[in-house]
C-alpha cells in the first residue's frame, strides 16, 4: 500500500498533455494547497521553537539530520542561522546521508543505511537538540539519527509528512505535516519540502524571538559581515532609535557591527562596553535594556 507521500494526484492524469501553462497553474496550486498542511501543525511548531531556544539558551547545540530532499530543506535552515539570528556556528551540526553534497549528484543509497545514521549520530549528546526531517518518516538513516540521539539523551523534533510515521516514534515534539499527493507522484523535493520549510522557518524564526534576536520585526542579531548586511544595519537602527541613516551608520560602526549594541548607543548608552554589560543583565534582549534606560522609549537624541 503506498504511502500518502507517494499517492497519485487526482488531477495529474493526462498531465504531460496539458498546456505548459496549465501545468504550471497546477503544480503551483499543488505547492499552496502543501503549505497549507502547516497551520494544523502550529501547536506542534510553537512546543519545537520553545525547545529550541531553551536548548540553545542552555549552551546545548542543534544538530539537523535528514537524507535527500529533506535533508537538503533542513540544511539550509541550519546554514541561516548564524548570519540571521548570530546564532554561533560551532552551535549548529549537520548530518546528512552520505555526506554533504559537494556537486549535483544525489545518490540515493546512503538513506538506506541505518548503520551510518549510527555512526554520524555519535557526535549527538545529552542537552542537544535533533531536528529530524524525513518525507516519509520512515528513511532508515534518518530514524538511525533519532534513535541514537535519544539514547544518548538528546531531544529529539521529527517532521514527517506521513501520518503514523516511524519517525514520530519516541520524538519529544512529532511535527506532522500531512501534505497532499505530490502532482508528480512520490516527487517530495515539490509539496512535501516547501511545507518542511515553512515549518522549520517557523520554528527556528520563533525561538529566536524568544532569545531575545528580534525587535519589532527586524533580526537585530544578525551578523553584518558585508556591504549589504551594514547598510541593513544601520537602516535597522535608524528605525529603532529614531535616528538619521547616517548616524545609524555612525553607532553602528562604534558598536563594532552589533544592531543592539548600536541601539543603546543611539539610546544615550556611553559605550559599547557598558551596553554589552546591560545586555547581559537583560537576557541579551534589546527591548528590557532599553527599558531599564531612564526615560528612553527606544528613541534618542542624534549621537555625538
């Protein structure tokens, strides 16, 4: 009996006749209809974020394991991470089967091997958190990770896209997302993926709310390591404190490329050193060290 990931869509019959344009019209449709799985999953989402940031709150790491197409969904969240949130690289781990890829080749055959989920789960330890994607949840490598990160006292998150997943199985947070059959049949890279996104979006998007990474919609701890990031910077800053671009530009510099350190700075703060203390007095969150300010509502006269 197939399983829902590998189902035929019911329109799909006659597809490769179809108008380039309705094949398109319909494979679109597909996508929306896929991420729309993603809604009835938010309170499963919102108990992974929250395990997230206390995982990552308590100094342990994140460890994202997956085999193909979902494995490569759950890679690129990972690699966001640090430029976005500044979440420390040496913090994030990647297993993924057979190796990260190097080229365009995709081999197949290592998701089928458990022993090698085995072995590259030796890295995961007690106060890690696992992130686990698997379309079908029930990928050989990938249920391998999850097994051996739970013996060795890890939490575990599993995102399937089948329900009654393996999977799913002694997770601490079972994250279904039960997308339609694919338009093109057992194709995950298509529906299944994009709903795996938006759900990994999501849960490492919110649990960097809760570390304190995000002020009133903007990331204000990413790293700013190129010319666009500063120029982002200094527009960040500007927003916050109320400030001229050039200025922002200005604090942002003193404040050696941090977003809330240049904030307090614009706040009427005297110096990098001393904002970086109240920061560390304010769980590294920038909307408590503004409030502990005297008289400061986020907004400042132009700095000197």
């Amino acid at each position: 009996m197939a399983t829902a990931t590998e189902a035929r869509h019911a329109r799909s019959h006659g597809l490769d006749t179809l108008a380039p344009s309705a094949i398109l019209a319909l494979l679109s449709e597909g996508q929306r209809d896929a991420v729309l799985s993603v809604d009835r999953a938010i309170p499963q989402i919102e108990r992974a974020a929250a395990l997230m940031a206390r995982v990552l709150g308590d100094g342990g790491r994140l460890v994202y394991a997956g085999a193909g197409s979902a494995g490569l969904v759950a890679i690129a969240d990972a690699l966001e991470l640090p430029g976005t949130y500044g979440i420390e690289r040496d913090r994030i781990r990647l297993l993924f089967a057979g190796g990260l890829p190097t080229g365009a080749d995709l081999p197949g055959g290592p998701e089928d091997d458990a022993a090698l989920g085995e072995r590259d789960a030796a890295i995961i330890s007690a106060g890690d958190l696992l992130l686990c994607v698997s379309a079908s949840g029930s990928t050989p490598y990938t249920l391998a990770v999850a097994r051996v990160a739970k013996q060795n006292g890890a939490s575990v998150v599993g995102i399937a896209n089948n329900p009654g997943a393996p999977l799913f199985a002694g997770a601490d947070v079972a994250i279904l997302l039960e997308t339609p059959a694919e338009v093109v049949a057992g194709s995950t890279r298509m529906g299944a993926a994009s709903a795996q996104k938006v759900a990994l979006n999501m849960i490492s998007t919110l649990a960097a709310i809760k570390l304190g990474h995000v002020h009133d919609g903007h990331m204000v701890n990413l790293r700013a390591d190129n010319a666009k990031l500063r120029i982002r910077a200094a527009r960040m800053v500007a927003d916050i404190a109320g400030i001229e671009i050039e200025d922002a530009a200005a604090v942002v510099e003193k404040a050696d490329g941090s977003i809330k350190v240049a904030v307090l700075l614009a706040a009427g703060v005297s110096g990098a050193a001393e904002a970086r203390t109240l920061l560390a007095q304010s769980a590294d969150t920038l909307r408590i060290a503004l409030g502990k300010i005297d008289g400061s509502a986020g907004h400042a006269a132009t700095p000197d």
